[in-house]
C-alpha cells in the first residue's frame, strides 16, 4: 500500500471590499511510519477594526504551539493514540475560547472568530468545528461535514424561511455559536479516508460566492488531471473576486497523491 503524502493548496485574501483581513489559516504537515499527517484550521475573526484579526490569529498562534510543543511529545509516547489527541484538541479550543474572552475584557469590546479545524492522520480524521466556516468532504460529490452555527442556518433548519431567502438575508452573518462566548458547544466528528477524499476547508467569503456543484467541478477537474492544488485554488479566488466579493476569502485544498509507494 502506498505511503500517505498529501497535495495541499491554501488562500487567505482580504477581498475586494475589507482593508483588514480577519481570516487566518494554518497548514502544517508532519512525518511519520505511514507517511505524512496534517493539522488545518480556517478562523474567520469579528469583532471590528484590529479586533477579529487578534481574535482569529489567538487561535491560529495557539495550534501552531500545540502543534509544535505538545504533539511531538504525544507522538512519541507509548501509550499514542487518537483519542488521547482528540482530548488535547477539546482542551486546546478550550484554552483558546477563554484568551479570546480575557482579551475582549481587556479591551472592552466583545470580539469573537469562528473555528474549523481538521487533523489528518493515517485513514483518519478528526474534525473540530463553530461557526459558520465549513469543511467539505469531495470525492463523487460534495458533502459538507460541518453545520452552519448561524441564525439563518437555523431558521432555515425550522422550515421558518426557504434557501432562496437565507441567501440574501439581512441576517445572514449573525452567527449563534462562535469562539469568544461562554459555555461554547462545538461540533465534533470523526470518520475514515479513502484515498480518492478531497478536503476542503473554507470561510463564508468563499462559499457564499461558490455554489457546491461549482466547487465540485473545480475541484474534481483539477484532482482528475494532477493539477497543482494551489493553481486550482488561484484560479477559484479570481473567479470569486470578478463576482464583486464584499468579504474577506479564505480556503484550503487538501488531496492525496497517489503515486507515492511506500
């Protein structure tokens, strides 16, 4: 069976519109018996002027140091497993959600992000997530692994308001669960990875200009023809901006290469 290695491609944009890009993004990579594992996460930070970028780029600083710190230590440990990393990532969300508080206390002004978070290790992922950034499974189709924590999202859910509504709606942006708020509630999932699995990780800068069935095609055409993930990624973000994009962008590829023997 061929060692895991992985074709990865990334953006973080402000947009058309925003002078502060509130989106932050993290890609890392590691090695190990079976190929490489990874850490993404996409946080898209509110709060106005500086203050969402703080907020996005606490969460982004915080996993960069778990990654970089603790989880070699993790790694190295007899009694490795995933469930044991699934426990340090809950309690690493934790720690996060409350520097954001302490740091709004601080500043007198309530900031917040949301939080979409995927570890990729052997056939496995495990995926932490609030807000309204999402993360898609591709692979024949598109399926979207996350739920939107946004009033719309939920209204829509109720039967209270049609699609064709929500997309326009006035409050659409209101968001019910995000870091920043006490008594956070994430939404967690674990599952396995064939090797056909695409990952895509995005804030709503990118999906609200990008249906699924044109992600799906895009996506699909460069994974079918080993295209660079990044150029795929390029070429979606000119197409998003040429739509009068409003929002900051933010988006990550994740698919595997298939030529590796191990």
């Amino acid at each position: 069976m061929s060692n895991i290695s992985f074709n990865v491609g990334a953006i973080c944009d402000a947009g058309n519109v925003k002078k502060i890009n509130q989106d932050n993004l993290l890609v890392k990579i590691g090695e190990t018996h079976f190929g490489e594992f990874g850490l993404f996460v996409i946080a898209d930070g509110m709060g106005g002027l500086a203050a969402g970028e703080v907020a996005s780029g606490i969460i982004i600083s915080t996993f960069k140091k778990w990654w970089e710190k603790d989880l070699p230590v993790l790694l190295y440990s007899s009694n490795f497993s995933l469930d044991l990393v699934d426990e340090q990532l809950k309690k690493i969300i934790q720690i996060i959600n409350q520097t954001v508080i302490n740091y709004g206390v601080s500043i007198n002004k309530n900031l917040g992000s949301t939080l979409s978070m995927l570890f990729l290790y052997d056939r496995s992922y495990i995926l932490k997530h609030i807000g309204d950034s999402r993360i898609y499974i591709i692979n024949k189709k598109t399926i979207k692994l996350t739920e939107d924590h946004s009033w719309v999202a939920e209204q829509l859910k109720e039967g209270n308001i049609t699609y064709k509504e929500a997309l326009n709606h006035p409050k659409r942006n209101v968001l019910t669960r995000c870091i920043g708020t006490r008594n956070i509630e994430l939404y967690e999932s674990k599952g396995y990875v064939t090797e056909n699995d695409v990952f895509l990780l995005c804030s709503d800068g990118f999906y609200n200009y990008l249906d699924e069935q044109e992600i799906l095609k895009d996506i699909l055409k460069c994974t079918k023809n080993k295209n660079n993930v990044q150029e795929c990624l390029s070429n979606m973000l000119k197409k998003i901006k040429s739509k009068k994009a409003h929002d900051n962008i933010s988006a990550i590829i994740i698919s595997q290469n298939k030529d590796n023997n191990g």
